[in-house]
C-alpha cells in the first residue's frame, strides 16, 4: 500500500512527534534529535508498513490514522497532528502511548519502533549518536601469559594436634 499524499505529510507529525526535529544549535549534542528535513518520515513508515501481511498493513494504517487525528478524537479540535505545535505534538503522542486502552498504547509501540528505524536508518543521526563507533581494541601483549602450577592444598589440622585440640575444647 502506497501512502497517500496527506499520508505522507502526516507521517512527519506522527513520527517526528517521537523525535521532533530541532535546529542543530538548539539540539543537545550526542542524541538522535534529527535536524528538520533530515530524516525521510514518510519513506521509512512506508516501508515499515509494506514489510508485513494485509492484515498486519491495515492495522498499522489504522493505528497511523489514529495518531494523525488524536487531536480530533481527544480534544474534539479540528487539526491533525501536523496542525499543532511541537510541544503538543510529542504531548498527544506521550498520551496515546500511555492511553489506558492497551490496543492503542501497545498499537503506539509499533508507530515508536517504526519511529527508531527511521532515526537509525539516517546515517547523520546514527552518527552523532556513536551507533556504529566500534569498542577500543586491546594493544597485543609484548609477552604472553604464563600459567601457573597449581599448589596443592595444604593439610587440615588433625584432632591429634594442639590447634585442633583447642578448637574443640573450646567448642565445649
């Protein structure tokens, strides 16, 4: 299923809701805050959308069509989620992924896993977040290890001798 063109605007106010764009002075360094027009919303929803059945295709559709108009259904104002302010934006989403029916809140996660996707699938913002920085390799040794002979473990104190006469006097 193709997305259509309102579709497609909406995908940026859906998923960008998530992760709303920032401009790169105002972003904190080191997180997956996208810079505006970076990421490819409505590419990666669409692929998101397309991997699965039928089925499972109309029901993310659904969930999408849900979130685009949570500003009708829940506060009965005539907008779409592109309509509102960022702010907003992320607060209807916090409150449709917290929503106390457990098929939206749980329909939400699939939008928030298409949503990382779309972050992770951006090389720029992978970057700036070190994903693909690989761990600090160990220097060879000059030296190899050496193993060390096992000593034998020494012999207990028998009850024939003082240390362990005492012992159980004392224990008396």
């Amino acid at each position: 299923m193709k997305l259509l063109g309102f579709e497609r605007r909406w995908a940026e106010g859906v998923l960008g809701g998530f992760a709303p764009p920032m401009a790169e002075a105002e972003a904190t360094p080191g997180l997956l805050t996208p810079r505006p027009g970076e990421v490819d919303w409505a590419g990666v929803f669409e692929r998101y959308a397309n991997a699965g059945t039928v089925l499972s295709q109309l029901g993310v559709r659904l969930v999408f069509w849900l979130a685009a108009l949570s500003p009708l259904w829940m506060s009965l104002r005539f907008a779409s989620l592109n309509g509102v302010s960022p702010e907003e934006r992320a607060r209807y989403v916090d409150r449709l992924v917290h929503h106390r029916f457990k098929l939206i809140s749980e329909l939400m996660i699939l939008i928030k896993l298409a949503t990382s996707m779309a972050l992770l699938g951006t090389a720029s913002v992978r970057a700036r977040s070190n994903f693909d920085r690989r761990p600090k390799q160990q220097p060879p040794r000059e030296r190899p290890l050496v193993a060390l002979p096992i000593v034998e473990a020494a012999p207990r104190p028998s009850a024939a001798s003082g240390v362990g006469r005492t012992l159980q006097e004392a224990a008396r």
